[in-house]
C-alpha cells in the first residue's frame, strides 16, 4: 500500500561548511520525489563567529555573516524553484548562536528584529514555518534537533534513543551528525510496541570542518524518510557516499 505521505527529513547542512554535492542531490531528490513535507532538522547554518569557541580568538572578528547568509538564501531559492510544498525548521544550536551571542554580549540588541533567525533567513519570503523544540511530526512521532533534554550518545542513534526512553514516543532528531535508525520494543505477554531511535546525520564537507584536526569523524551523511500510511509510519534512512545515495531504484548523484 501507498504512503498517505512521505516527509523528508532534511539533516544538518552547517552553510557554509556544507558539502555542494550532496546538497546538490538532495535537491534533484526534492524534484523527483516532491515529498508531502521538508521537515530540517537544524543547524542549517554554521554561524561560527558568535560562538563561545570563538570568543577572544580571530575567528570572532570574521565578517563572512553576509556571504554565509547569501549562500544559505541561495540554496533555499534552489529548494524552492523545485518544491513549493510545506517547508518546516528545527532551530538547532548552531541557529541560534547569533541570538545567544547578542544575550550574552549585547543585549541592547535583544528584541530588534533584523537579528532574528527568521528575518535573517527569509523565512517570510521563502515560506518556511519555525518549529518549536519539539514537535509532533507524524503518528506517534516527535522531531526535535536534539540538542535538548538528553546528553549526547556517541553511538549512531544513541543520542535519539535516549530521547525515545524518555519521551515514550519514537524520535528523529539531528544534532550527532550521525545516521542510524534503531527500535526498542516494550510490552509484556506477548505484547509489544515498537518505537523508533531515528538520526538522521549531516551533508557537511567535513574538509571545511576545520576544528575535526584529523579531518575525519564518526560522521555519516544521510537524510531521513518517514512514511505515514494512516497511524503506521515506517522510517527510513538514506545514507550517502561521496555524493552519492539510492532511493527506490533510482540513484542521485
């Protein structure tokens, strides 16, 4: 049986440490598939200069917010010339560094709305809806960035697994940079529920990462598919290998 509707969870992206051939197939993705949905899951910017790593160093005099803001723009003009379905954000903690950055330091600016996240990002102009922490994204489902409630789990799904425990509720949820999906069965007497720990990982070019050192990490480019077939869903992830992923049959490059 058809899915009612497939919703596309878009993974951390980081603009502009962003990888151009994977973002590039996501989008020939969005074109063929048109999913009912694009859920992100979070930091779809970087924002590096505000963040508390930076402070007192070079880096948080960089002036590349204008540039990281016009290739973010960009991209979503790419998104939206192929999709003009419904499109959510997670603000994930990478997001909301400029706004935590303006609390802490300047705090005259708090409240003036040419630095919030969706004036910034255009969300008006390319109708994107703002999703709170956590949100009910399908039958018996929450999607959240997961960078709150839990601690972070180096294993693949570990970290949404905890989240899952506590919730009581399947979870997807980005945040890791890693990819998995993995179920945890509860019940007695024969009967169970199933629910599911869902990462969804990243499309970052992990070159540009420059704070990895080695260059290299436990990272696993992926996105996410939920398929809701009235209150079944069946989750989906789909990895990706230097730019390349398959989707039923059809590959994307």
């Amino acid at each position: 049986m058809a899915a009612d509707q497939t919703i596309m969870i878009w993974p951390d992206t980081q603009i502009p440490e962003q990888d151009n051939k994977a973002v590039a197939g996501l989008i020939s993705f969005v074109k063929d598939y048109q999913p009912s949905m694009i859920v992100d899951i979070g930091d779809w910017m970087d924002f590096s200069p505000p963040s508390r790593w930076s402070k007192g160093t070079a880096a948080e005099y960089d002036t590349s917010l204008t540039r990281d803001l016009q290739k973010a723009h960009e991209i979503q003009s790419r998104v939206r010339a192929v999709f003009d379905g419904p499109w959510k954000r997670h603000l994930g903690n990478h997001d909301l560094r400029v706004l935590d950055a303006v609390k802490r330091y300047s705090p005259w600016l708090h409240g003036f709305e040419g630095i919030s996240y969706e004036f910034m990002l255009k969300h008006d102009e390319f109708s994107i809806e703002t999703l709170p922490t956590f949100h009910d994204v399908a039958p018996g489902w929450i999607s959240t960035h997961g960078h709150k409630g839990v601690s972070i789990n180096p294993r693949p799904a570990g970290t949404a697994m905890g989240l899952v425990k506590k919730t009581g509720k399947s979870v997807v949820c980005g945040h890791t940079h890693r990819a998995a999906l993995e179920p945890w069965d509860t019940g007695y007497n024969g009967r169970t529920r199933r629910l599911w720990a869902m990462e969804v990982g990243n499309v970052m070019d992990m070159k540009r990462a420059s704070y990895l050192g080695l260059g290299a990490a436990n990272w696993q480019q992926a996105f996410g598919l939920l398929h809701v077939t009235g209150r079944h869903v069946r989750p989906e992830v789909i990895y990706i290998e230097n730019g390349r992923f398959t989707v039923e049959g059809k590959e994307y490059r």
